[in-house]
C-alpha cells in the first residue's frame, strides 16, 4: 500500500475556510478542504494551530471547528521542547525573525511530525524562497529523515486539464 503523503496545514489555511474578506482564496481553501475530507492525504494539524483558531471570534472559531471535524487527523502536540529548540534555531539562522517565532514554531512541529509538506497562505512568512531554502537547509543540517516542503494550499487542488498550456 502506497503511503499518504503527510500534509501540515497552518493556522493561515484553516481561517481562511471562513474569510469573508478574500472570497476566491476562501473558494479555494474550501475546494481543498473537500480534496483533504477524502482522506487522500494524511492531515496533521498542531496545538499550535488549534490554540491561535481559539483566538477568533465565537461565530468563526465555530464554523473552524466544524470544518476541522469533517477531517481524519493527527493532532501533534507542540508544546515540547524539541519544537522550541528547533523554532529557535529557525531565528538563530535568520530564516524567520524572532518577531515571527510562532511560524518557526509552525515549521518546526512540521518537521518533527515528520510531514511532507506545510501547506500556507502566509507568503510573507513561510511560502516563499528565502523560509524554503532555509528550511531544507535546517533539515539537512539536522539529519532530519527527510526534506519539508512549503507551499500555498493551491498546489493540492485538483483541476481539469483542457489540454491546453
């Protein structure tokens, strides 16, 4: 039986199922969120990430939680050592500043939930060129079992191909 790739969803993709304010990236973060209810992927979603969805409001905390029930998930617990060691490791080796600490700490329980991929919409933080290669780095450097992707959710969707490019 062929593994499921193991895909970490930030807080970024989880709020953006309920963001009034930004309906196509909504739209499209809800086309994954049925991709990702087929059980197609193995989903991890953090302490971390449940603890900063508490944070919103009554109204979308509720509607985030009913949409985080419909997925088959493994919870990791962040709130360890090792994530802090690596999220500071992440800040010592400038890949993030220390103001975006909880996003290294997002990479970091990726990493050591053994996930394939990080999925996001926070390009200013962690989808983008500068986090990515600094990532792979940490991830060699560490002899970590494997390298860890970062990407927008869109990656995932799956669209019909019209044959043409």
């Amino acid at each position: 039986m062929k593994k499921k790739i193991r895909v970490y969803l930030d807080t970024s993709v989880i709020s953006y199922l309920d963001q009034q304010d930004a309906p196509e990236r909504m739209q499209e973060t809800r086309e994954l969120w049925n991709i990702l209810a087929t059980g197609k992927y193995e989903i991890v979603i953090s302490s971390i990430t449940l603890a900063e969805i508490a944070k919103c409001d009554k109204e979308k905390f509720m509607n985030l939680i009913y949409y985080i029930s419909q997925l088959d998930y493994i919870e990791y617990d962040a709130n360890n050592d090792d994530v802090d060691e690596l999220a500071g490791l992440i800040v010592q080796e400038d890949i993030l500043s220390p103001k975006s600490i909880e996003d290294a700490s997002h990479i970091a329980a990726a990493i050591l939930s053994e996930s394939d991929i990080i999925l996001s919409w926070n390009f200013k933080h962690l989808v983008n060129i500068k986090t990515i290669n600094g990532v792979r780095k940490i991830c060699f450097s560490r002899s970590f079992n494997k390298i860890i992707d970062i990407y927008s959710p869109n990656i995932l969707l799956e669209k019909e191909d019209d044959g043409n490019e």
